[in-house]
C-alpha cells in the first residue's frame, strides 16, 4: 500500500472515530436529560442545574465531533480528487512516452545501421592493400564491397 493510501484511510478512519464520539456524546447527553428529569422531581434543583450542564457540554462536544468529522471529510474527498487527477496525468503522460519512444526507435535503429555500414566500409577500405592487381583479392574485395554497398543503398533508401 502506498504512502498516499495509507494516508487516506487515516483519514477515513478519523471520520469514522469522530462521528462515534459523536453518538456517544449524544447517548451521554440523554442519560444527563433523564438525571435532570429525575433531579427536579425529586426537588434536588442544585443537582439538577449540574446535570444540565453536563447536557448542554454533551450536545456540545457532540456538534463539534461532527464538524470535525465534516472537516475531515471535505479534506478526504479533496484528497481522493486530488489523486484521481495525478492517476489520470500520469497514465497521459505514460501513454505519450510510450508512443514517442516506438515512433523513434525505428529511425534510431536504421540511423545505427546505416552508420555502422559506413564505419566498415571505411574499414575495410583501410584494410584492402593499395597497388596490388591479383584477380582473386580484388574478386573477393569488390564482391564484400558490392555488398555492403548494396546494404548502404537500402539503408538511405529507409531512412
């Protein structure tokens, strides 16, 4: 798992945690409603005045549990967004390398060989004695030699 993916289900997981307290907040702040309830039947208006408070702080943790979590949520989809688009740039510019590399890699290969041919040409130019007439030297000379320029004919003609 990536490091991005990883650090989307925090994200999530966070939103999931904070919407929990949430609820149990609210579960906390009915349990306080129903001791005030109790309280001011009893008559105990001091008792009561302290489990409304513990209500109201309740209902108020809960709220801000919930914006948190809505927070986190707006942060966690404009994450995902986010990524979406770098999957996205990033496979474009994938296919495009790709495609620019296969149009270029004939020419290179035919602009290799085609040099590759000159360089033993030139070679074997070098290597062939200058001055000497015997018929079977300059047979089998001019045979390799009509043949590479034969393959250098073909090359330019590629090209």
């Amino acid at each position: 798992m990536s490091n991005m993916e990883k650090n989307l289900f925090n994200l999530k997981f966070a939103a999931k945690e904070l919407q929990r307290s949430s609820k149990k907040c609210d579960k906390e702040e009915k349990a306080e409603k129903a001791k005030v309830k109790k309280a001011v039947q009893k008559g105990n208006m001091e008792v009561a005045r302290i489990h409304a408070e513990n209500a109201i702080r309740q209902k108020n943790q809960s709220v801000n549990f919930l914006r948190m979590s809505a927070r986190i949520s707006a942060l966690m989809d404009k994450f995902e967004r986010q990524f979406e688009t770098l999957d996205v740039q990033t496979a474009q510019m994938e296919d495009t390398m790709s495609s620019t590399t296969t149009l270029t890699t004939p020419q290179v290969i035919h602009t290799l060989a085609y040099y590759a041919d000159i360089v033993v040409l030139l070679d074997l130019n070098m290597e062939l004695p200058q001055g000497q007439t015997g018929s079977v030297g300059t047979s089998v000379a001019s045979a390799e030699q009509d043949e590479l320029s034969q393959r250098l004919a073909k090359l330019r003609d590629q090209v």
